[in-house]
C-alpha cells in the first residue's frame, strides 16, 4: 500500500535528467508487458454532494491499444479495440460510444495511456511534475490544451519503483470531483481471449 501523505512531502525531481531516468524506467516496463488483468477500486468524490462513491471491477490490457474497463455492480464495460470504442450493459448490448462525453473519453484515454506510459513525455498536452518517496513515483500531469483544462485540473499516476507499473490514479477534474482508480492483483503478460475486445 501507498502512503500519500509520504508522497505529498516527497523529493520533487526537479531537474530533466531525473525525470528522463525515471520515463525510461516506466517505459522499459511498459515496453515489457504485453498485457495485464487486474481489478480495480474506483472512488468519486463529489464535491456538491460531498459524498462518496465506491464502484468495483476488472481491468484488462493488451499492447495495440486494447482497453476493456468492467465494473462488476452495476455491470457496465468500456471496450477500447484500436480505434474502436463502445460500451456494452449486462445483457451484452452494445452502444457504439462516438456520442461519449468528453469527461468520459478523457478518463479512458488518461488509463489506456497511463498504463503505457505514453502520457509522460507528451509535452504539447501536459506539464509534468515528478515526486520520488519510498517505494513510489509519482508523476503529475496538468494538462495545457484548453479543451482538456475545462474537464481536468490535474491528473496524478503512481507508480510503484519495484516494477515502476502503475498502481493508483488520481483524476481532478474542474468542477471539484476527484476520482481515484486503485489497481490490484496485477497479473502481468498473461493470455487474454480475443473476445473479451469485441466490439
């Protein structure tokens, strides 16, 4: 288990070598892993309401741009093949999701690449800040485009510095709703069935 409050006062890693030495160590572990299975605890804070609420599911990933993000109760499934991105209910309907909210768009694509790393040297969509406490990384992304800047503040990935994959996503968004993804129980480079992808 992470400790926030240890990463909060961490050592900021101010200068572009520290941070090129930790992108490499990211991206030589996303290189390695061709997919992973794991579950996931996503908590949402909403600021108005001042409540909290808890979703539970699984997550499956493989390399080539290949996301299915499955909530257990109630049973939904975002379904990212490719280009390709739909949702499916438990009666396994599918609605072909062009029609997606930005906010929603936004936190798949903020997952897809938060696992592969990609989002760390995309300087044209974000600022980064770099944090390093024991046994933990944590990068902050604050985004530039204005688009983006009117769903999220401030996007915060947590990588563990055994492996350097992703554990903990912290998602800020504009209005005051903070929404944070737990991943658990990584089972790294396994097979995954094809359909799990279908869209």
């Amino acid at each position: 288990m992470l400790f926030f409050p240890l990463l909060a006062c961490g050592q900021k890693l101010s200068t572009l070598e520290q941070q090129a030495s930790v992108i490499e160590q990211i991206a030589s572990s996303a290189g390695a892993m061709k997919s992973m299975v794991c579950n996931f605890v996503q908590t949402r804070e909403i600021s108005v309401l001042n409540q909290k609420i808890v979703s539970n599911g699984k997550m499956y990933y493989r390399a080539g741009n290949m996301l299915r993000w499955e909530y257990t109760s109630p049973y939904n499934a975002l379904i990212i093949n490719g280009k390709k991105t739909a949702m499916k209910n438990k009666d396994g309907k599918t609605a072909v999701s062009s029609g997606m909210s930005y906010l929603f768009k936004g936190i798949s694509d903020i997952m897809l690449n938060g696992i592969s790393g990609k989002n760390l040297t995309d300087k044209k969509r974000f600022n980064v800040e770099m944090y390093l406490a024991e046994g933990a990384c944590k990068v902050v992304l604050m985004p530039k485009q204005a688009q983006m800047k009117r769903a999220f503040t401030e996007i915060s990935i947590v990588f563990n510095t055994k492996h350097y994959l992703a554990d903990k996503v912290i998602i800020k968004e504009a209005g005051g709703n903070i929404t944070t993804i737990e991943l658990t129980d990584k089972q790294i480079n396994t097979k995954i069935d094809d359909s799990i992808f279908d869209i």
